[in-house]
C-alpha cells in the first residue's frame, strides 16, 4: 500500500528521432531548454541506459543518430504536459 500522497504511476512515452542529425549540440540544447520548463523529474531511456534530460552534457552522452527509439519518462506534477512538449518537439524533427 503507498503512503498518501506518493504516486506510483509516471508518464512514459517512446519515440522516434526522425532529424537527419540526431541529438547534436542543437537539438539536445533545444531539448534541455524544453524539458527545463517543467517541474517534474525528466529521463531518457535508451538501451536501459538513462539520461537526465535537463543535462545537456547527459543528453549528448546519449549519442542518439537519426532512427533512434528512445522513452522520455516524467514524474511529477507536470509530467503529462512535459512528456507531450517533448514528444512535439521531437517529432517536429526540431526544425531540420
């Protein structure tokens, strides 16, 4: 049984890198900028590996090319509206 007030549910969602180049420098910055509008707790999973998605140096670590499936996991106040702005961005292939 959970003691009130703890969750045990976040919001997860996986998605596809659809931009020819991938997490570089300017999509990651554009990601952190983002993810940074919210409050909750923001991670990338990728290959069972995670990574901290306001981190721009944790994002680049990711080394994520075109193609690439990862799940963008939130938990916190905000986290629906935070895994849905990044799965936006993310899908608009940031502006490439």
């Amino acid at each position: 049984m959970l003691e009130k007030g703890v969750r045990a549910i976040m919001k997860q969602l996986e998605v596809v890198l659809k931009n020819k180049t991938g997490l570089h420098a300017r999509p990651a910055s554009q990601f952190v900028q983002e993810a940074s509008k919210y409050k909750s707790d923001i991670k990338l999973i990728r290959e069972k590996n995670e990574y901290n998605a306001k981190s721009i140096v944790s994002i680049l670590s990711m080394g994520a090319g075109k193609g690439i499936r990862f799940i963008i996991q939130a938990e916190g106040e905000d986290e629906a509206e935070a895994v849905e702005a990044l799965k936006i961005l993310v899908e608009s292939g940031f502006g490439e």
